[in-house]
C-alpha cells in the first residue's frame, strides 16, 4: 500500500536529494532536426511538455517563450523556439491525440500563443494540478508535487537564467529536460496508483513556516 501525503513543507523539501533528467536530451535549432524529433514524438502516447522565457528584470520589458521542452520517460528534446518560431508541424503535434501532460498549462499555453494564433488547447492535455487532487495532494508546484511522490529534489537554480543565448549550458538542458520529464513521471505513477488503487491518503493538517 502507497502512501500519499496531501502537503509537503519548503524546507522539508530542501532536505531531499536532487533528481536531474538522465535520458537523452537532443538541442532543436533546425526545422529540419524538429521534423525528426516531431515524427519520434509521434511513436509515443504520452509525452510532458514545459516551456521557458528569458526572464525580463527591466519593468516593460517582455520577452517571447524561447524554449519548448517535450519528453518521454528517456529523451527529451528542447525546441529553440527563439530560432524556430513555432512551425505548422510542430504546432499540429500540439494539437493532435497524443497525451501531453504539463503543470501551470495556462501560463504555457499563453506564451505559445503569442508565437502563433492558434490554440494549442485544442489537443489532447492533462493539467497537473487539476490531476492530482483525485489523489488528495494539495500541492500546486512541480517540485512539490514530485518531492511528495518521490522523495526527491527538482533543482530550480536555472529558472531564471537567459533562455535566448547563443549555446544553452548543460545545467540549463538538465533543467529543462528534467521539468518535462517529471511531468511524465507524475502522470504515469498516479495513473498506476489509480489503476490498482493501492494506495491511502495521509492528510497533513497544517504546516508551519510553509
């Protein structure tokens, strides 16, 4: 029998060892290299998605969605969308029957929309944090969310770094890569855990200093 625990506190958190995305991570600079990895994504049924904005630290100043983060249980690829735009294939992948499963999907979808016109909710999406309150967690932040199921960290050091330069670094891949992997992860546990119904829920009534 599993145990879940509805809530998790920050520094609780803060103990955990950190997990990092270990599959493959592939760079997508090229529509040609984005045709590829679209046709592979299609071999899947489900897939995580995040994305990622430079961040603006002068008021007025925005900045367009510069990263698409889609993964599998082992590969990852990271579509340069600074450099792509967001092509019609990718954009139909978007909308097509193959599961997507995200977290904070509106604020993604947001940006996305402002690379094209087109809505990519029309697809086929799971929101996480709409998800996993049938499992009575109350958390609402990916890293929350995986600590409790895990009992692992999900670094966020690279949130704010410059997703527009030249060569992302590989703390920025691993980045990334992780938060669209964890996506996945997240879905496929509770989704066993639903499937068996092996598990109870722990309600932690209050959490000091959250």
């Amino acid at each position: 029998m599993v145990v879940l625990h509805n809530k998790i506190s920050k520094q609780d958190v803060a103990t955990l060892p950190k997990v990092s995305f270990e599959g493959r991570i592939f760079v997508i600079n090229t529509e040609a290299d984005a045709r590829k990895a679209v046709d592979y994504l299609n071999t899947h049924s489900i897939v995580g998605v995040d994305t990622e904005t430079r961040p603006s630290f002068r008021k007025g100043t925005t900045h367009k969605v510069a990263l698409l983060q889609i993964a599998t249980h082992d590969t990852c690829f990271l579509f340069r969308l600074n450099r792509l735009g967001l092509p019609d294939f990718l954009e139909e992948f978007l909308q097509n029957d193959v599961l997507k499963v995200g977290l904070s999907l509106k604020d993604d979808f947001a940006m996305l929309r402002k690379r094209n016109t087109k809505d990519p909710r029309t697809g086929n999406w799971i929101e996480l944090q709409d998800y996993v309150p049938r499992f009575g967690i109350e958390e609402k932040s990916l890293q929350k969310i995986y600590a409790l199921l895990f009992g692992k960290k999900i670094s966020k050091t690279q949130r704010l770094s410059n997703w527009e330069a030249e060569v992302l670094t590989e703390a920025q891949q691993a980045y990334a890569a992780t938060d669209a992997w964890a996506c996945v992860e997240i879905y496929n546990y509770l989704d066993d855990l639903r499937s068996t119904g092996c598990y109870e829920i722990v309600k932690i009534v209050e959490i000091e200093n959250n």
